[in-house]
C-alpha cells in the first residue's frame, strides 16, 4: 500500500515535470530539455520503487541504477548550461561511471543502496552546482532572485549537500536501529519536496521570463 510519503513524492515529481513541459525553450535554455528528462528518470523510479516495495519489497536496483542515470543527466545539464566546460563535465561523468562499475564490485545493487558511490555523486553535484552559482552570480545582468537557473542549481545544492549526512549514516543503522533509520527517511523527504518545490517555482520564473520577452 502507498504511504503518504510516496504518493506525496510522486506527485510532486509530476508537477515539476509538467511546469518544466510549459517552458519554451529557446536555443539558450536548451539545458531545460535535459532538466526536463532527468525529472522524468526521477518520477519514474519513484513509480518503480513504489511497486517494487509493494510486491518484492526490494527497490534498491531502481534507486541504484537512477543514481547514476541522474548523476549524469545533470552532469550533462551543466554542460548545456556552460559548454565552455565540457572537458571538466565530461572528465566527471567518466570517473563517476567507472566509480559506479568498481561500486558493483563491493556492493550488491539488488540488495541496498550503493551508499559510497551515492555519497561521491553527492559530493561531485554540490562542488559542481557551487561552480555554477558562482558562475552566475560573477556573470547575470538580472537579480540573482530572477534567473531560473539559480534557484534550479541552488535546489540541487540542497538536495544533494543534505543528502550527505543521511546516506552517510543509513548503512551504519540501516540494520541496528531500523526506527531511526525510518526517521532518517523522513528528512529526505523533506529534501525531496524541497528541491522540487524549487524547481517548480524556477520553472514557473522560467516560463514568465521567456513569454515575457517574447511579447516584447
């Protein structure tokens, strides 16, 4: 049976993928059509997940293999965002895909999280989106409040800065101490629908932005 949680995920993962559907995109917000794919992997394991909990009640190879499809869908947005770094982008997919790979070696993705290669992802989209907030806080002619892809970075380096400590810890007392680690769940929920709270509203800026200057 769904839990509250779940459904409320799913959900919200929908609306972020249907706002980010609404946006024109225009050559110079390309980066949006990946945005908008990685959402989709996102909402699509979430459903998987869901499903697997409720008949096999294992759902660890869902989230292990979106973890690096996600990784390198949002290491690909950066690089739509800022092609000039396309060497660094594409140095940090290769060792994040070959750091998954040795990850199979040491971990059965069937069974749980392939928690130290979710970690060094982690780890790679909050130094990455840290360079592209600063990138464009040196470089925006607008408010910092007024460009989407502040807040969609921003929401990134949330996400994933917060994820750290609770994956760091799920293993540790994933089988000791099963009521906290369900605790440790409810913090990436609240993760979870904050990153796409945001997107919802960079998308929403997105979308005004882009008719706004069409119209004139």
């Amino acid at each position: 049976m769904f839990t509250f949680s779940t459904v409320s995920i799913i959900v919200i993962i929908a609306i972020t993928f249907w706002a980010c559907w609404r946006i024109p995109k225009p050559e110079r917000w390309g980066f949006y059509s990946v945005l908008q794919l990685s959402i989709l992997v996102a909402l699509l394991t979430e459903v998987a997940g869901a499903l697997a909990t409720n008949t096999t009640g294992k759902n660890a190879i869902s989230y292990n293999v979106c973890t690096l499809v996600e990784f390198l869908l949002l290491l690909w947005m950066v690089e739509r965002y800022r092609p000039h770094w396309r060497t660094q982008v594409m140095m940090a997919a290769l060792i994040g895909s070959l750091g998954f790979v040795c990850g199979l070696f040491f971990n059965d993705p069937f069974a749980f999280l392939m928690t130290e290669v979710i970690l060094g992802y982690a780890i790679v989209i909050c130094v990455v989106s840290l360079a592209v907030l600063w990138s464009i806080a040196n470089t925006s002619h607008r408010a910092l409040q007024r460009v989407p892809e502040f807040w969609i970075f921003m929401g990134l380096l949330i996400f994933f800065g917060g994820m750290i400590p609770v994956i760091g810890l799920i293993r540790f007392i994933f089988y000791d101490d099963p009521r906290l680690a369900a605790q440790l769940y409810h913090i990436m929920f609240v993760l979870i629908i904050l990153r796409y709270g945001i997107d919802i509203y960079a998308c929403a800026l997105a979308e005004r932005t882009e008719r706004a200057d069409r119209d004139g």
